[in-house]
C-alpha cells in the first residue's frame, strides 16, 4: 500500500463542512478512480492533515488523469474557503505539501 499525507492549515470551526466535502466526494466513483483505498482527516490547532492509502504505488498516474475530472476541480474549489497552504510563498501544487515519511514499522 502506499500512502501520501498532505499538510495544510485549516480555518477554525470548519471541519464538519471539510468532512462535508470529502463525504460527497467519497460516495462518488472518485476514489476508486484514483485508487485511494481509505482517506483520514485531521486537525491540530489550526493545521490540516490528509491521510490517503492507495492500493498500490503507480507513480501517481492515477491521480494525475484525475485531476481534469470535474468533480476534483470542485472539490479543489470547494475546499479554498476552509483550506490554504501550509507555506502560501512556496505551493504551486499539492506535492509541495506533502509530508515525506522518514519512518516506517509494520507488524505484517
């Protein structure tokens, strides 16, 4: 499995309308569009973290044919109000805010 984690900074009280969007997204074929097997989300005074495992490392093919659908853009879109960069100064796009593991331990 392999899985990316983005952080981001997130406007107070606005979880329940991220949840929102995600949810809706989530029912859609999206995620198996993009291969996301499971997404988790969390806050921490005023940060944002987006958990998502994928099914298998392809290279982030997947989500790259997926970024033109629609329904990403909206959601993009969607989640500007409540979602901003960690470091405005240096994001050009999402891969600039993901969070690089320098550590794993697995029982399996």
């Amino acid at each position: 499995m392999f899985s990316t984690l983005i952080v981001a900074r997130m406007q107070p009280g606005s979880a329940t309308d991220v949840a929102g969007l995600f949810r809706e997204f989530d029912n859609s074929e999206m995620p198996h569009r993009m291969g996301t097997r499971r997404r988790q989300l969390f806050r921490y005074h005023g940060l944002y973290f987006h958990l998502q495992d994928f099914d298998a490392d392809d290279g982030g093919d997947r989500i790259e044919s997926a970024k033109t659908d629609p329904r990403f853009v909206r959601i993009s879109d969607d989640l500007k109000p409540f979602i901003e960069a960690y470091d405005p100064q240096t994001w050009r796009s999402p891969a600039d805010a993901m969070a690089h593991r320098f550590y794993e331990w697995s029982s399996l």
